[in-house]
C-alpha cells in the first residue's frame, strides 16, 4: 500500500530533485539525482529521468519501491 505525503509549496513550482530533498525522502542532491536518473521517480505516473522538472500544485511525485506517494499542495 503506498502512503501519501501531501506537500505544501509557496512558490509556483518545485524542481523534482529539490521535492524529494525537502520531503526527506534523500539527503543530498547528489541523492536524489541518482534516484532520479535511474528512472525509479515516476511524476504524474510516467517515469521522469528529469531532475530539474517543475512541479506544480496538483502534480504527484511517486517512488513505488519506498511505497511512497507525494502530492503537491
């Protein structure tokens, strides 16, 4: 069963690499690109190799091998 994490953001968008450093999910960037690039991050449920894809409100990042859903407020 995948949790859900909703997230909040006061700016337009978020960068998927800087998401998944600001939810703890990495603890680096140099993490989170790694995780990114081997297409195990999948953003509105496609795979996205992109680190620096904006999210906006509405958009849900998935990572189905930690079980985990976030979604942007």
């Amino acid at each position: 069963m995948m949790k859900t994490d909703k997230i909040s953001i006061s700016t337009d968008y978020i960068k998927l690499d800087s998401l998944l450093k600001f939810a703890g999910v990495t603890a680096t960037g140099g993490e989170a690109k790694e995780i990114i690039g081997m297409g195990k991050v999948l953003v509105n449920c496609e795979v996205c190799q992109m680190r620096g894809k904006k999210l906006r409100p509405g958009d849900r990042a998935e990572l189905p091998e930690l079980g985990l859903t976030l979604e942007i407020e």
